[in-house]
C-alpha cells in the first residue's frame, strides 16, 4: 500500500489526527491523513492587538485535521501571536500534493505544516528555511528520531509538532490462557501467533494484506538494519534482510494472520471484537481498546529478528516548515519559533487535548496525564527509546513504491526476497544519485 492509499483509506475510515505516515513499506510517511469532515476556511487571528496594519501578514496552512477542536485551538494559537497577523487556513484534499506545489509559486503559505518534514526535493530545490537556528538549547529536547529525520546535512528544516507511533498491542488474557509471555524475537512471536490461532481466532493482525504494506520497515529494524546505510548508500542488500521479510510470508503460510477484517490496522475492532490476540496498530486507538477492553491489553516494540538485530516502533510527526519564497521569512521563523519551541503549553495543548498522541517535546511527556500511567506510559517511553522514523529522508517516492511493490511481491506471492531486494535497489541506487548529486 502506498503512501497516498493509506492516506485515502484513512480518511476514508477514520475521524482521527492525521497520523504521520507511520510504518512499513510505505515508509509510511507521507502522512497517514486521517481527516474527519471540515470543509477548508482560512481565518485571520489579530495578534491579540490593535493597531495590527503596521505587522507583518503570515499565511500559516494545516492539513484537515478531523479530531474536533483541532482547528480552533490551531486558531487560537495563532491568535495568542503579537507579533504578526496570522492568517490559519485549513487545507482539505490532497494537501501534500497541493501544498508541494504551492511552494513553486508566490500564492502559497509562509509557514505550514509537512508530514515527517519538507521532501529532500523541497531542500534541494531550496524551496524551504534553515530553521537550525531556532532549536538553541532545546534541540535535545526533542524526540530524536524525529529532529534527525528533519535534519538534512546538519541543517534542520522543520520543528516536529506533535509525534504518532504504531507498536503491537496484545490481549493479555489470550497470552495468560495460552502460557505464553510476550515474544522477544520474531521466531518467538510467530511461535506464538501459531498457539494463539484457534478456530475464528487468528494469532495475529498485521493489516489486511499479511503486512505488505505496513511491515517493511520494522522488518528491516528487526535485522538491524535500515532502508539507508550511514553513509546514505542502499541500505539491505544484505542476506539478513531477505531473511527478515521472508518471515512475513512465513506467517502467511502458517495462516496466523489475520486477513480480511472488516477494518484495517489502524482501527482496533479486531483486537476488541476477539478476531486475532495480537495487532499491530496505532497509539491513537488506546482509548476505544480501553474502552472495549479495560486493561486486557499489554504493549510492546515490534521484536527484534534475534539477539544481532533490534527492536522497534516506528514514529512520524508533522514538522512546521517556513517556505523559502515567504516575503517575511525572517518574521516567519520567529513565529514558527514561538509556538513549537517556546510555548510548550500549546505544545501540550495540541498533543493531548485533541487525541490520544505524544509530545514532540520529551520533557512534556510527564505533564501529559494521558500518558502518565499504564499502557500510555509504556508506549511513550518506547516512542522514546526504540521509536524509529518511518523512513530517512533520502527514501524518495520513487524508492518507497518499489519497495511497497516487492513487499507485496514477497507476501502475497511469495516471491523470492533476494531477487526483489535486487530489484528495488536498482530502483534506488539511480534515485539517490540524483538526490545526492
């Protein structure tokens, strides 16, 4: 599945803060669009201020978010600035695509919104700011993964908003009942999705498609290894990797998964509903699993391939951006400054007050009561400690569909995971020359 399907089926299904890409093949990073039903507007906020002409005018572009209150509270921030008359516009439709193409021309925002940070086409064709500058002294706050993701050459070119994550979710009970502890590497899980599968039960839920579409990445997390190496050459042409997505297709022929459910991954019907004892899904579904399941559900990185390889848990973030051709790129950073690194309470405000998500800021993790015990607090410390981005930023498009085609290859079809890692380095090979050139 790519990017733009999991986007078109999250909003589809979904009326949930636009999850960032997050997970698999996919790199799922575009962002996992998950928009409810506002129609776009775009509203003036003063500054707070009389006398306003005299400021600087800043066009500021969102994504539809779906949760309710999103796009007031954005408002209101915007409206708390003094220093500007901010101008907030909610961008419904395909607004990646919409909003790339914006920066070519005058008509589009001063600052917005991108998922995972600006493309490296956008940096490349410097089409966006250097924002390095305004990060001083809290660049450590912020959660690793993701700064470094934005970060390209040394130079950062986004402040991450808010951060999303998947991990797999289990039902504690269905482990108890079976005598199994949760798994610490891949053989053990699918040991354990084997014992779990039991007449209507399925073992395990990885999406629809057996994880094709999902699971690329963390499988490749699993090897220790990455869609990249450190010095941004291709990443797993490596016998560990063949290795490690063959094991997805390990599981389809065992029949553990779960395929076909009525609603796919992201959603947690089928964990709640008893269909599979074990889900990889999203954050965002904590509150409708508690409120299905009480505390019947325990957490945990997607496990390591074995003791050579790591666990994991991909995150994504939506970064604010200063577009290169704003006429105010100067009143435009201290803006983006102001809000995503200085005002820490909207910071909180907007991670936790709107949906079930993690502060980009570590340090605001212990003020989220959200995430302050239990399951929550599990999952944010793993988003800390293992959380990993969906893909670097060198992984264009282009790569992200060859590897999205050979994982479906490798799953449904069984196709041999050597000759198609072949095949999409022959992809990306020539993709990064050009982005590196």
């Amino acid at each position: 599945m790519s990017d733009k399907q999991i986007g078109q089926a999250l909003r589809a299904n979904l009326s949930r803060r636009s999850l960032v890409a997050l997970g698999g093949a996919a790199a799922v990073t575009g962002a996992l669009a998950a928009c409810g039903s506002n129609t776009g507007r775009e509203t003036a906020a003063t500054g707070g201020a009389s006398g306003g002409g005299s400021k600087p005018t800043l066009n500021q572009w969102y994504h539809q978010y779906g949760e309710a209150g999103t796009q007031q509270a954005v408002e209101r921030y915007a409206a708390a600035y003094k220093d500007a008359i901010v101008k907030v516009s909610w961008k419904p439709g395909d607004y990646d695509q919409s909003t790339a193409a914006s920066l070519l021309t005058d008509a589009g925002p001063d600052v917005f919104e991108y998922g995972n940070g600006p493309t490296i086409d956008m940096i490349k064709g410097g089409q966006v700011v250097d924002l390095t500058d305004l990060l001083g002294d809290t660049k450590s706050d912020f959660n690793p993964s993701m700064l470094e993701r934005m970060t390209y050459q040394g130079k950062t070119y986004a402040i991450p908003q808010v951060i999303d994550m998947q991990l797999l979710v289990y039902r504690k009970s269905m482990l108890d009942k079976a005598g199994i502890t949760p798994p610490q590497t891949i053989d053990e899980l699918i040991a354990a999705a084997k014992k779990l599968t039991q007449g209507n039960v399925k073992g395990l839920f990885l999406g629809n498609d057996g994880g094709a579409g999902l699971m690329g990445g963390p499988m490749l997390w699993s090897a220790g290894l990455d869609y990249l190496t450190k010095d941004n050459q291709f990443g797993f042409d490596d016998p560990r990797a063949a290795t490690a997505l063959g094991k997805l297709r390990e599981m389809w022929d065992a029949k553990v998964l779960l395929l076909g459910a009525p609603k796919d991954w992201f959603d947690p019907s089928a964990l709640v509903s008893g269909l599979t004892a074990m889900q990889f899904t999203g954050l965002w579904t904590f509150p409708d699993i508690k409120k299905g399941l009480g505390d019947d559900f325990g957490v945990m990185a997607w496990p390591a391939l074995d003791d050579k390889g790591k666990a994991s848990v991909p995150v994504g973030a939506y970064g604010s951006c200063v577009s290169a051709k704003s006429k105010n790129v100067e009143a435009a950073k201290k803006y983006v400054k102001w809000l995503w690194v200085d005002q820490t309470p909207f910071q909180l405000d907007f991670a936790t007050s709107y949906g079930f998500h993690i502060p980009a800021r570590t340090s605001l993790i212990s003020q989220a009561n959200s995430l302050k015990s239990g399951q929550a607090a599990e999952a944010a410390k793993l988003a800390t400690d293992v959380g990993h981005a969906q893909s670097p930023i060198l992984w264009t498009p282009k790569c992200a569909t060859a590897f999205s085609d050979a994982m479906n290859r490798i799953v449904k079809e069984g196709a041999d995971p050597a000759a198609e890692i072949a095949k999409v380095k022959a992809v990306a090979e020539p993709e990064l020359k050009r982005v590196q050139a």
